[in-house]
C-alpha cells in the first residue's frame, strides 16, 4: 500500500476504516509553537474544540497555537480568552472546566511539539505496520465519536465514561484479566449468567443487564432488534428509522443515560452486593434523561 493510498484511507475512502488516522496520532507538547490549541489533541482525550464546542464557536482566536494562547495568558481573565459576545453564565462555566485542564500545563521552551504514533509508541509510524493493521481480520479500529460523546449538557464524568467504554476502557472483567489483575477464573459476568464479562456482554449480551434495552425501548414506543456491538448499537439507536431529525440528540441523551445506569448497577452489585430490579434502572434511566434535556432547555432560556 503506498503513501498515496494511505492518504486516501486517511480522508475516509474505503469500508471500515472511519477515522483511523487522527484517532491513533497524540500530539505531545513541548513549546508548544506547532500545536494548535483549539484543533489538535493535546490536553485531555480530544481537541478542545470537540470538548467545548460552544466556546469553540464563540472564540476569536480558533487558530492560534499552545504557545501564542499562552502568551496571550490562558489563565482566568486572560487575553486568551477573547469572545465575540458576552459569555452566558453555563459557558463560563465552560471556561472554568478548560482552565482547569490547563492549571497543570507547563510548556518546555527548549523542546519542540512532537507526534506520537500510539499504534507503535516506540517505533513510530511506518508504511508495513499500519499496512497490517489495516488488513488484519478483526484489527480494533478506533472511531472518535467525538461529536457524539462530548456535548455540553452531558456530564463531562459520563462523556469521558463513554468515550472509554467505546474504545473498551473501561475496567471490565475482561480487561482486568489481560493486565494481569485477575484470574481466568475470576472473570464471570457480575451477574452470575456464566459468561464472561467483556463489555460488549456486560451492556448488550447479559440477560439481566441488556433486558433494560427492551424496557426502554417499551418506554419510547418502538418496535426494534438492536445491533450487538456496542458502536453500531448507538448509531441504530440515535438514527431510528422512521424518527425526524431532532430525535437524535433526546436518542443519544438517553443512550448515554442507559449505559451510565448499567455501569452503576454492575459497580453496586460487585461492591455492595445490592441489586436493582430492571423496572428500577428504567426510571433511573428516565431521570437522568430528563435532568440532561432540561439542562439543554435551560441553557437557551
């Protein structure tokens, strides 16, 4: 596969590959004169301008690097902070959660911004390794969803949540038992069902746990066999078909609500030895999706 090829997988042609490319490349900073502030990840799991869009929108200073934010003081009152109107109050609150990122910041003046290939941090990128990656059967390829996962009237702990249970973070039996921290023997589902817990059966595949999806289901008036894989599983359930438009955003609010339930449910069973009843974690589901779809209304009042 040459350079050229791979420049066009990059861009999204061909099946399959999604957003590849910018999911597996890190920028690590050092002066911070070639990294841009708003558009390249740097802090935190995703550019700035996909974790505060809303701020992203209102900036006038989208296309200034680290360093030139810095040195305009990214600090609170700073000259980094220049907006085209008056900020409303949940937007400063914005702006208080992205100095918080930066407190911790400190750049250094005598190393040059970087790259990291995370597919091979050691290596680097080169033509054969990700020729393999791309043509290995059952390679995982990492899609972003980051303009699905980070929105301003989802918790950011639920948003991070997410992004990490997508990409099979999240501290699963399963994963637990490939770091070495359990047993073969110690990775059935919390449940009891006899499987292991991987995510994809902790949240789609239990009988106890994925059940929830029906309930909810029931609760929306719709009629639907779902996907098995957890990605794929949010795409069908935010674009029902048949549902207008503007169902997508009241759809991935109660996705997200769904899955944050589960996890909780799974903690309180493996820590406290307690469980809740299926019809239970639906209203849990239905509070939390109000309260998120509130706070949406609320930001436009």
């Amino acid at each position: 596969m040459g350079g050229r090829s791979i420049c066009r997988i990059r861009e999204g042609t061909g099946s399959g590959v999604g957003s590849w490319f910018q999911d597996n490349v890190w920028r690590v900073v050092g002066d911070g004169r070639c990294t841009l502030f708003w558009h390249d990840t740097w802090v935190g799991e995703v550019p700035l301008r996909f974790k505060f869009p809303r701020l992203f929108d209102l900036t006038v200073h989208k296309e200034r690097t680290v360093e030139e934010m810095r040195r305009l003081g990214w600090e609170e009152g700073g000259g980094g902070w220049e907006w085209r109107r008056r900020l409303l109050a949940w937007e400063e609150e914005s702006v208080g959660e992205c100095h918080a990122m930066l407190h911790n910041v400190v750049l250094q003046d005598t190393s040059t911004d970087t790259w990291q290939w995370l597919l091979d941090p050691i290596h680097g990128y080169t033509a054969r390794g990700t020729y393999h990656f791309l043509t290995t059967p059952g390679a995982e390829v990492h899609i972003s969803h980051a303009g699905e996962v980070w929105h301003r009237c989802i918790p950011t702990k639920v948003s991070l949540f997410v992004w990490r249970l997508l990409r099979d973070l999240l501290p699963t039996k399963n994963n637990l038992l490939r770091k070495g921290v359990l047993q073969a023997t110690d990775t059935v589902c919390t449940i009891g069902c006899g499987e292991s817990e991987t995510a994809s059966h902790l949240f789609l595949g239990c009988a106890v746990y994925g059940s929830l999806w029906s309930l909810v289901l029931h609760w929306l008036g719709i009629s639907s066999v779902l996907h098995g894989e957890l990605r794929h599983h949010l795409e069908q359930f935010m674009h029902m078909a048949g549902l207008p438009r503007f169902t997508y955003f009241y759809l991935r609010i109660i996705w997200f609500a769904s899955v944050w339930v589960l996890w909780k449910e799974r903690n309180n069973r493996a820590f406290n030895n307690e469980a809740l009843g299926s019809e239970v974690l639906l209203e849990k589901v239905k509070l939390h999706s109000f309260l998120w779809v509130k706070s949406k209304h609320a930001t436009f009042s």
